[in-house]
C-alpha cells in the first residue's frame, strides 16, 4: 500500500523543511544545533500540520542520526526500552515522541535520565501548551519551541514542490491545477500543510484524466476534498482557547466585527457548545449591571438557539453578539466579588453578628442568636440602618459602581443613599 503523499513528501535534511524559517532557517536556533552536531531534547508545540514531524525526520536526516516515531498515549514502556536499547547500541537515536503531553509516570521515569545520558534525543511534539500540560520534570530537561501556522505562500511551495517531485511527489501524473483551486489549496486548511497536500492527493486520485492524459484539478474538486474547513478550534487544544479569548474580547472592546468573525470560525468548527457557553459568561461578566436585561436575553438568545439548532439558530446568536458589542460595559460585579473573595482568603471574615446567626431552632435565643435582629420590612422604605459585616471588617467596600449606563448608574445612586444612611452622614 502506497504511503500518503504527506508522509512521501516529508524532508530528510534541514534546508527541505517548509516554513518555521525562525527556527530552522539559516542560522537560527534548530539549524545551529544541527550544523554542530550538538542536539538538545526539545518539545515542539503548535496546531497540527505545521511541521512538527518534519523538523524531527530532517533533524535526523541531517546528522545522520537513526530516526524513531513514538506515540506517549499508545506505545508501552516496552517500545520505549527497544528504542533506548537502540541508542545504547548506536550511541544516540532521535525519538519523536507524539502527543508527549499524555505521557504517563511510568514512562516518563524511564524516559528521564535517557534524556539527561544523550542516549536518546526526545522531540516531543505536542498540540497543547507544554508550559500546562507537560510535567516539569519533562520541561526542565528539554527545550520548547513553539511552531505556527504555515503561511499560504509556505504552503505553496510544498504543494508545487510535490507536483513536480517524480520520486516521491506526483510528478509522474501530468496535472493542471487551476489558479483557484491553489488559491483554495493553500488558504483553506487555516496552515496545516498534511491537510492541503491529502486534499492535493484525493482530487489527483479521484479525478479522471482528459483525453491528452492530463488531470484538470478545477475549484470545485479542491472544495469536496477539503469539505468542511479545517479550522483550527479543536475542543482541546490551544487554538480553540485562542478562539475563545479573542471572541470575548473583541466583545468586550466593542468590535462587532470581530466578535463576528470570531464566532463564525466557532461555529464552522462545530463547536456551538463554547460559543454559547462563553456568550452567557461574557453578559454577566463584561455587560453586567450596566445592562442587566441583557443578560437575560443572552440567556433567552441561547435557549433559542438550542431549540432552533444550525442553521437557524445563527441568527438569534448573531442579534445578541450585535447587541452584546453595542452595549455599556461593566465589570462592577465581578470586581466585586473578587474582593470579596480575596479579603475571605486572607482571613479578614470575623465573626457573624449575633442578631444575623440562625435563631429557627430550640435553644437559639439562650446562644444570643437573633435576639435585637431588626427586620427591614417592618420599617419606612423597607430599611432600618444595622450593621450586617463582621466588626473586623465592618468598613468594607467590594463594589464600586460604574456609570457607562443608565442602569447601574440608577444603582449607584441608591448604592450611595444606602452607604451615607448606614454611615450616618
């Protein structure tokens, strides 16, 4: 069986690998170690499709070092004891280890004094953030370096270069692939060159050729061989937090052109579940008392959504993210509670005033509990001045109201009533 063009078309020296000119480019970091034969383990982290695996094939081919494949969910402690005993032999083996950041115990107690020895060099490859899911102990004994995207004109070049190559490209099949079919080619997959070179193959493979012999790949073919857009939001790694924080902040400063475009790429990716989720946390927590009724028709928004589903369950989402990016802003209530929290971790609670403890149950009053307790109800205006916070920190002041709205600008005005009357001023 025929190896995917991906895999045939991957480098076997440095100078071969597309894109990550940062690290491997004439001297830079990656390419020095390799010119002086002085390798460190490394941990490379980035979306898929960017070249992890590539760096790690030419960083071997190219010190001539013998080259394994290791994945930390699927392989045992036993393929990591045949690759150690490799290294013993020959003196060092480069070991791409995939998905390191779900390397257990086991083998990463085996796997660490290799790494300090030089038998083995690791590189790890990873799609999530190494500096929260990877041990210390793993961390402190390599390098990490962070790949990204691949750039359409990157991609390019590794598309034109596997047409052309007639050894392990498709250069022995006389293909015409039309301006827009490349175009879509190389802006479609959001920078993961394996998608774009297994779409290049598919529409090569399942295309039939003219008459001349020649297979015409056209716009359309290249759009069913990509199908859905591969973005980059996948529920676990770091691109979909990445989509997620630059939706809510481009909410919360007001862009609604932004926050559109961000929440489109959520819902092209099929993950309808954060967008809403994120939504009724962005009400309450940038929108709050500035708008309050607003968090509740985000709320509704979502409800609708729920019951509608996609398509039509876009347009109630995309009239509340409207309205969330118009709105007055305010974070009073978060800051709030915040500071309210923080004095309770620091110990500043006190004890409860005596007339505010429980006093329902037999034997309450002989405590002292509930005994003076005015109720508010009974008095003018439903309020008698009495003191509720703990003596310790009976001056205590968590929120403070912003004025961007009409609403929590009526609030700060009764907030500040009740603070004089309760202070006597």
């Amino acid at each position: 069986m025929q190896q995917p063009l991906a895999y045939r078309m991957r480098p076997k020296k440095i100078e071969d690998i597309v894109g990550q000119q940062s690290l491997v480019g004439p001297g830079k970091i990656i390419n020095r170690m390799v010119k002086a034969k002085s390798l460190s383990s490394m941990i490379l982290y980035g979306p898929p499709g960017t070249g992890k695996t590539s760096i790690a094939s030419a960083i071997a081919g190219s010190t001539q070092y013998a080259f394994r494949k290791l994945n930390a969910a699927t392989d045992t402690k036993k393929d990591l004891q045949i690759v150690a005993e490799e290294g013993k032999m020959s003196g060092t083996v480069v070991l791409l280890l995939d998905e390191i950041h779900r390397l257990d115990r086991t083998k990463q107690d085996f796997l660490l004094p290799l790494l300090e020895s030089g038998q083995i060099i690791m590189i790890g490859a990873t799609t999530e953030n190494p500096y929260i899911n990877i041990s210390p102990a793993i961390r402190s004994r390599t390098e990490i370096f962070q790949v990204h995207p691949l750039t359409p004109d990157d991609i390019q070049i590794a598309v034109k270069r596997a047409l052309n190559d007639q050894e392990n490209g498709l250069g022995k099949i006389k293909i015409k692939l039309d301006d827009d079919a490349l175009h879509l080619l190389t802006t479609g997959t959001n920078g993961d060159l394996r998608s774009a070179l297994n779409a290049l193959e598919l529409a090569a493979n399942s295309t039939d050729a003219d008459a001349s012999g020649v297979i015409h790949i056209q716009l359309q073919d290249i759009e069913e061989c990509l199908q859905k857009k591969l973005l980059s939001a996948d529920k676990n790694g770091d691109a979909h937090y990445d989509v997620i924080s630059a939706f809510q902040k481009s909410i919360r400063g007001s862009d609604t052109n932004a926050a559109l475009h961000y929440a489109a790429r959520l819902m092209e990716a099929g993950d309808i579940n954060s967008l809403t989720r994120r939504l009724i946390v962005i009400a309450y927590e940038d929108i709050g008392l500035a708008n309050p009724s607003l968090c509740a028709r985000t709320v509704t928004a979502v409800q609708a959504m729920e019951k509608l589903g996609l398509p039509e369950g876009r347009i109630p989402l995309a009239d509340i993210i409207i309205e969330l990016c118009i709105s007055p802003k305010s974070n009073s209530g978060l800051t709030a509670i915040d500071a309210a929290i923080g004095d309770v971790k620091r110990g500043h609670f006190g004890q409860i005033p005596p007339y505010l403890k429980d006093a329902h149950y037999s034997g309450a009053k002989k405590l002292g509990h509930g005994i003076n307790y005015q109720y508010p109800h009974d008095f003018p205006n439903d309020w008698v001045k009495q003191q509720y916070l703990p003596d310790q920190i009976s001056s205590a002041n968590y929120y403070h109201p912003k004025t961007n709205g009409k609403y929590e600008k009526a609030f700060a005005n009764q907030y500040q009533k009740i603070q004089n009357a309760q202070r006597g001023h």
